[in-house]
C-alpha cells in the first residue's frame, strides 16, 4: 500500500509540474472508479435483484446479485471477475480466478 500510495500521490508532484502531477493522480482513479461502478450497477440494479430479498443468508446472496458475460474473456478480464457475482458473494474471501470452476456446481444446487 505504502509504495501503491507513493507512486499515485507522492512521486508524481516531485517529478512533474503541477497539473501533470493532478492528471497522473486522479485521471487513473476516476477511471477505475467508473469501471468499479458500471460492473457493480450491472450485477445489482437490474430488475429482479433490486427488489429481492430473502431471510436465508444464501438465498439472499443468490437473488440480489447476477453473473453476466460468463462466457466472456473481456467481460472476465474488465471486472476482475466479478461478472461471477453469485458466487462471489456466496463465497467472498475465495480468490476470482476460481468463481468459473464454481459456477456449475452452484447452479445445479439453486436448480
């Protein structure tokens, strides 16, 4: 973090002038904001999962959230994963690169 933290905000305003420095500091994180934002409205605010609820933890889990794009590389790569949000939420701390290989399984189970 502290190296993530120097890059981003410290080094830049010792190397450049100063809009340079503001651009390099905040453009980048605007942007992955923007990104994090539309993968998030896409697997939450839609239809069916804005309304649902339900008292099961799992079940909750299951219908206010949606994958998307699963069978996609770009949607994989551009959300980090996260259009396996079914599983991610079922499963949080499991790292993304395993949501494809649980998906199946979880589906057959909600089936």
């Amino acid at each position: 973090r502290l190296f993530y933290i120097s890059v981003a905000y410290v080094w830049p305003f010792f190397v450049f002038p100063l809009w340079k420095a503001l651009i390099w500091s905040f453009v980048p994180n605007a942007i992955f904001s923007m990104c994090f934002m539309l993968n998030s409205q896409i697997n939450h605010m839609v239809g069916p999962c804005i309304d649902a609820s339900s008292k099961n933890f799992y079940k909750h889990q299951i219908v206010t959230a949606q994958n998307f794009g699963n069978d996609s590389r770009l949607c994989y790569y551009f959300s980090g994963g996260l259009n396996y949000q079914i599983e991610h939420h079922l499963f949080p701390t499991i790292n993304h690169c395993h949501l494809p290989a649980l998906a199946p399984g979880v589906k057959r189970i909600c089936q």
